[in-house]
C-alpha cells in the first residue's frame, strides 16, 4: 500500500527532536529531524515523485527537504522549478532544491541565468550557485564574475553574499591565472573574515580558502 503525505508527515513527526530543531533554528532552519533519519525515510520511500510534490506543497519545512530527495528531477517543468525556489523559504530547502535538484535538470542553465540577475537577493544566490558549479569548466567570463563580485559583494544581504565569496574562492581554487587577483578582492573586501569557524575545518574566508584547497592539489 502507497504512503499518503499524512503517513509520512506523521512519521517525521515522530522523528522530530527537540535538540536539533534548537540547533538548526540558529541556522534559520525551522525543523528538527536528524538529517541521516531523513536520508533514511528517503531510501525506503525510494523515488516516487507524485509523492515528492504532494510533500513540497505542505509547508513543512523537513517534508520539503524529503521532497528534494525522492523526486525525479528531470520531471520538473521549469516554471515550476522556480516556484519552488520562491517557496524554499529556509537556507537548507533552497541549497538541496539547488543541489539536489535543479543542478540535474535540463532547464538548470536557463534559470541559472534568470536567477542570476533575479531582483529577490534569495533568488540570486541561487543564481550565483549554479555559476560556481559551471566555475570549474568556465573559460571566459571569469573576470567579469570577478568584477562584479569586487562591485557588489561587500554590500550584499547574507545569503547573496555567501553565494558570491563561494563563486569568489572557487575562482581562486580552480583558475591558477585568476588567484592572485582572486585573493586581493578578498582581502580588501574582508567578507566573511572573522567567521568562527570549528578547528579541523577550512574558514570561509575566501584568501584562507583559497590559499588552504591549493596547497592540497
């Protein structure tokens, strides 16, 4: 017998923990389901994507992630796509829509560039995400990414901000010609410098992140 949406709301809820809805809230993630107990439920759920968009509707923000993982993402028009992005309504739905999902459907590029220019900052960070994924394979452009980054980060809301010193670093990491120019746009910004960041763990601050992922190649 197929799982309803109530079944499976009912059964995150049983999983839901107090402690880690306290820890996440922090990080502007309104739930408390251990993200492992998650992957779990979507293993056993399997893909079922009538399923995962029936869950997207509900306002939950632990059956939206669910949702993310048990879709087929290539199912998706495109103009839905970007009605769930505007309904990823906290930082860990949006990344794993963007990662989990539109990175693998066929309509990634065009919203990569709507998005990228979208007047929502939310909505441009996705933008921005999908461009550092392309940063790697990108031959031309990178200067006027890094010009516009040098223009606008320093100035731009969290979530946008965070996207672009992401674009920042993995200019520097992955372009060798690009690094110096790279970490001087870092440095004289200072985006994201004091960031506390746990030991064992490379600071987001994009000269130090730069710096760190190049001497590991």
């Amino acid at each position: 017998m197929a799982e309803t949406v109530a079944d499976v709301l009912a059964e995150l809820a049983t999983l839901d923990d107090p402690k880690a809805r306290a820890v996440n809230e922090k990080h502007g993630d309104d739930h408390g389901v251990n993200l492992s107990k998650l992957r779990a439920v979507a293993k056993r759920l399997k893909t079922q994507h009538d399923l995962a968009r029936e869950l997207w509707r509900t306002d939950d923000t632990a059956a939206k992630l669910l949702a993310t993982l048990i879709c087929r993402p290539k199912a998706f028009e495109r103009d839905e796509l970007d009605a769930m992005l505007r309904t990823a309504r906290t930082p860990k739905v949006h990344d794993w829509l963007v990662n989990y999902v539109v990175k693998k459907s066929p309509h990634a590029e065009e919203l990569r560039q709507a998005w990228f220019a979208d007047p929502d900052p939310v909505v441009a960070s996705a933008g921005w995400a999908l461009t550092t994924a392309r940063v790697p394979a990108m031959t031309e452009g990178l200067d006027e990414l890094l010009d516009v980054i040098e223009k606008d980060m320093k100035d731009a809301p969290d979530r946008l901000q965070w996207a672009m010193n992401h674009c920042l670093a993995q200019i520097g990491i992955e372009h060798a010609g690009l690094r110096a120019r790279a970490i001087d746009i870092g440095e004289r910004l200072e985006v994201l410098k004091d960031y506390p960041t746990p030991p064992n763990c490379t600071s987001p601050f994009a000269p130090v992140w730069i710096a760190e992922m190049a001497r590991r190649r």
